[in-house]
C-alpha cells in the first residue's frame, strides 16, 4: 500500500473547507490532516505537521496568503503549496509564485482536477489553471515590457505608498499619514507588488532607493 498524501487546508470560508475536505477525503490515497482559517494559524499547523500538500487560499483575514505560503516554506521546505483562489490577476499570481507556492488553481477547478493536482504537488510537479499558465508564459517571453517603468505603471497615489514603504513606514502609518484607511494601504501595496513584480515590502524599499524613486538627503 501506497503512504497516504497529507494535505492541510487554509481557507478563511468553513463552507469551502468542508467541501474541499470532504471530496479529497473520500480518495484513497489524500488524507486531510489539518484546517486553518487564517495564514497564522496555517503556519502553526505547518511546523506541526509538516504535511505535504497546503491548498492555499489568498485573500484572508490578517495575514495573507501569499505570507502564508513563505512563511509555510520557511517552517516546513519539503510542504508543497496550491494556491486555490478566485483571483487570476498579475497582481497576485506572480507574488504568489515567488513566496514559494508550486501550482496555482482557480476554485472554479473540478473536483477531480484538483485532486490530481494534489497528487501532483506531492511528487513536485506544477499546475497552473490555463489563465495563469498564460501570463507565465508570457513573462518568461517578455511580452510586457522589458524594463517596467514605474512612473507610468504605478498611480500617483501607488507611487506616494511606495514612497512611504522606502522611509519605512508600516502600513497604520503610511494610512495615517495619506488619510486613509489600512485597508486601503494594504491594497495600494498589494497593487504595486502585483505591478513591479516583486515578493514583498522589503523589496519594494529596494526597488524604490535603487531606481531613484527616493533619495538620500
């Protein structure tokens, strides 16, 4: 007999978790062995189990996916992440891949498909739903442009939160100082991540000092 696949869920909606739960339970060889319902929690389960599939959703309450998902890495290397999410857009597809997630599904996928990308993912071999598969594809043959120009690629208000992520500013800050919500920074950030291709804040900071976007006094 075969060893069972080991999969923890990480969605913030209990109604996907059960279905999802409950159709890869009824496979012979994938066992669920953990739920969260936010990117802390997931981490926790990580270091715990150590399973060998995460089916990762992105937008959450508290800590994103895309956190999760190297944060997940960083606890458990040989865990392999699906993200599983309604999004499709560049803005998150691509800061997802490089924090570590292997395949990349819409949750409109069928049952079965989702299965063997499952099995997949545990013998270390990608799925992209055909959408993500083609703007992959087509950053790998550079069909945007091959340098960014992130004055005409950013808003003027993406380019002030850029600004503020390269003083150093949190994101409570940065809605303090802009008068406006944290939710809204947040989004500004995940906007300019998505935009300028990069993984996280800390390289957003270097991208803004090394093309001149801030300067030193």
């Amino acid at each position: 007999m075969t060893d069972l696949i080991t999969v923890m869920l990480v969605d913030d909606h209990q109604v996907v978790r059960q279905g999802v739960r409950a159709f890869l339970q009824a496979q012979p060889d994938l066992e669920v062995v953990a739920e969260a319902e936010a990117g802390e929690t997931a981490v926790h389960l990580a270091a715990e189990y150590a399973p060998d599939v995460v089916l990762m959703d992105l937008i959450m309450p508290g800590m994103g996916g895309v956190e999760a998902t190297r944060r997940v890495k960083q606890v458990s290397p040989r865990t392999q992440i699906v993200v599983l999410t309604s999004y499709h857009q560049d803005e998150h597809i691509f800061p997802a891949i490089r924090a570590g997630a292997l395949s990349y599904l819409l949750k409109d996928v069928a049952p079965a498909d989702l299965a063997d990308a499952v099995r997949k993912a545990a013998r270390g071999e990608a799925t992209l739903h055909s959408r993500v598969a083609a703007r992959v594809v087509q950053e790998i043959h550079g069909s945007r442009q091959a340098a960014i120009n992130p004055f005409t690629e950013l808003s003027e208000r993406e380019m002030e939160v850029l600004k503020l992520i390269a003083d150093g500013l949190s994101n409570s800050e940065i809605a303090a100082q802009l008068i406006i919500s944290e939710k809204t920074v947040k989004s500004h950030v995940s906007n300019i991540l998505g935009k300028l291709h990069l993984g996280d804040r800390t390289q957003a900071a270097v991208y803004a000092w090394r093309e001149g976007i801030v300067q030193r006094e």
